[in-house]
C-alpha cells in the first residue's frame, strides 16, 4: 500500500474532509470534525476546486487520479459506483445483479461501507431496496443532503436544455 504524502483540509458545505493524496493520486476524502496540519499541493487544490464545483452544483464527474486500496471484489464495486451516473440512485441488491450475482448484496454493502473517497467514488448512490437511503460511513444525514443536492442539480441542468 502507497502511503499519502500529504493531507489537506476542504470545508463543504457539510462540514471539513480530509484529503489524502501523494503527488498525483487522492487516497482517501472523508469528512471529519476538526482539521488540523495542512500540506496543500498542486493536485490538492485540484481536488478542492472539483469539490468546489461539485457542491456549487457545477461538476457532476470528478477528473481525478485516484489509489483506491482494497480487494479485487471491492475494487469491482468502486468502479461501479463510479459509473453511476449524478443525481441517479440503485440498490445495493441491483448492484450485486450489475456485477452478476444478487447473492452478493451483502459484500457489495461491506464494500460500499469500506469506500474512502467520499463524494468522488459515490457510495452515496447506493439506496436500500425500499428507495430508502440507509447506510453511509459519515452519517445519513449527509447522504440525505448529498441525494437532494443531486437531484435538484440533475433537475436544473435538464431545464436548462430547454
């Protein structure tokens, strides 16, 4: 495993993310509740600016390198969640289908749940089979707020078109 270099600080609307990265990869962004050393990089300030652009409902895709560490099975999930489009939802059961195995729901939850890079991989997305959101690593209520702040996004860009 390749360990970060360095370690800057975002201030989202819900509240301060730590940002690992080395030189030209994002290890991991998950909120936190107090900042502390600040190293910002070149690559770093181009992973706040994209959040910046996320949250001001301006990006919908993150352009970043990423290290994503884990097993090939939560690797597999990770690109899935990537591929999900903004401001769409799937179950965790329809998941485990799109990987080819509904028997798998339970891993691709535990995998889901291991996911470091916040927001940029979208674990989000994922919703209980009642379309209800349940789980998330840094608390409900921010998965509840970043599923609203998608959806009323997707919405404006589509009356945009017209």
């Amino acid at each position: 495993m390749l360990i970060p270099e360095y370690i800057a600080f975002y201030e989202s609307p819900l509240g301060w993310m730590e940002l690992k990265a080395s030189s030209d990869q994002l290890h991991s962004a998950r909120f936190v509740t107090e900042k502390s050393r600040n190293a910002l990089t070149p690559f770093l300030k181009e992973v706040q600016r994209q959040l910046q652009e996320y949250f001001a409902g301006k990006r919908k895709d993150f352009d970043l390198s990423l290290y994503l560490n884990g097993t090939t099975f939560q690797q597999n999930v990770w690109q899935q969640l990537r591929e999900l489009p903004y401001g769409e939802t799937i179950s965790y059961v329809n998941l485990a289908r799109t990987m080819g195995d509904e028997k798998a729901t339970r891993a691709v939850a535990a995998a889901n749940a291991k996911n470091q890079i916040a927001l940029i991989v979208p674990c989000h997305r994922v919703i209980g089979s009642d379309g209800k959101p349940v789980g998330y690593a840094w608390e409900i209520w921010r998965k509840h707020w970043l599923l609203q702040h998608e959806r009323r996004n997707a919405e404006l860009g589509q009356l945009e078109l017209f």
